[in-house]
C-alpha cells in the first residue's frame, strides 16, 4: 500500500514544457550552440540538468560549483524573459488527483529543481496551497535528497512513491529503495522512460490514482 508521495514539479504537476525548452534554447543562443526542436529537445533532455548542458559544451569549466551558478543565473534570466510569451499551468486532472489523495490521508511532497519563489508562485496559482507537507527547492541531483526525505518524514521506502517525468528521478526513486512512477506527460517520452525499468508508467492522473488508491 502506499502512503506516501514525493512529487517532482515540473512536467508532472507544473505544465511548463514548452516554456522551458524556449527558454533554454535562448541559453543555447546566447552561449552559441546550435537549437533543437522540442521534439529534440524532450528525447535528449537528461538530468542532473548539467550533465545535459556539458554534453553540448557549456559550464564545463573546472569549478562545478561555479559552473552550476552561472547556469543557475543565466537559466532564470531566459526563463523570466520566456514567460513573459509562454505561460504555464497545472496539467489537466492533476489538481482533482491531489486533492483526492489528500483526501484518503496520503503524505505528499515536494523535490523540484525550480527555486522557492517558482513553486510558491505555482502553488498560490493553482489554488495548490496546504496540499504538501513538505517542499524541497533548487535540487540539482534528486537521487541525494530522497532518503534524507524518508529519514526526515518517517517514511517506510516501501510504503512510498517517486513521481517523476524523467529517468533520471526513475533512477532516484530506485536508488533510495522507493517504488517509481514515471508520466508521459512531461518532458520525456514514454520509450524512453520505459527504458528506465520505472515499476509504473501512467499516461494520464486517472491511472496514477487507480496506483495509489
């Protein structure tokens, strides 16, 4: 049975999709690489976000930690200028999933790269305020966050669940001992989620709450 989600943000509850891929392709103008479709972009997107950047040549300087900050100032620059044309919203049928969920007394969370001030915009958007117990902001590798999650909360790993849209959080969710859920509805594509060996792959919200509930 499960009790307990942790829940990435963006592709899963955020739809932001589009938005993102704009706004990081301006990051590929401005450090001159070339641009590639959505398309492209959502089957070559990979996280930890920068070993996607480094596979095309940028950040690749000998200081991680400043190399992660220099994306982390030019990614909010290009995104805060994208958003200004392309909005974002809560995927269909996510907010009536979590309510529901709430409602049968399961635990949720949050683990995001976004920062604080993106998923609390996001939250008082949505009308989302008070449905998670705990968020956790400006991740860049998910995978060292989620047994302090389950250590922190009291978690049984085998009464709890990662959803994510990338194999990189099917991975996470194995490596702390969780079970997985990857949607197809965020910024990777079913085949190659499959590949991940997530233990479900749910197309829509209706399917994750037939999982959960």
């Amino acid at each position: 049975m499960i009790k307990n989600i942790i829940f990435d943000w963006s592709g899963v509850v955020s739809d932001e999709v589009v938005l993102v891929h704009q706004a990081i392709m301006a990051m590929f103008r401005k450090l001159g690489a070339a641009e590639m479709s959505l398309e492209e972009f959502k089957k070559n997107w990979e996280q930890p976000y920068m070993l996607f950047y480094q596979r095309y040549g940028m950040f690749c300087g000998p200081d991680e930690a400043e190399n992660l900050k220099e994306e982390q100032a030019l990614y909010r620059e290009c995104y805060d200028a994208a958003a200004k044309k392309y909005s974002r919203k809560c995927f269909t049928g996510i907010k009536d999933l979590l309510f529901n969920l709430r409602s049968a007394g399961v635990r949720m969370i949050v683990l995001s790269s976004n920062n604080r001030e993106h998923l609390e915009s996001d939250m008082e958007e949505f009308g989302l305020g008070g449905i998670f117990e705990e968020v956790n902001d400006n991740v860049h590798n998910k995978a060292d966050n989620i047994k302090e999650i389950l250590e922190r909360n009291s978690f049984n790993p085998e009464e709890t669940i990662f959803v994510g849209d990338t194999t990189h959080e099917v991975e996470a969710g194995k490596s702390a001992g969780v079970k997985t859920c990857a949607v197809t509805w965020g910024f990777s594509p079913k085949e190659k989620l499959k590949k991940s060996g997530p233990d479900f792959v749910v197309s829509n919200p209706k399917e994750l709450e037939s999982i959960i509930l």
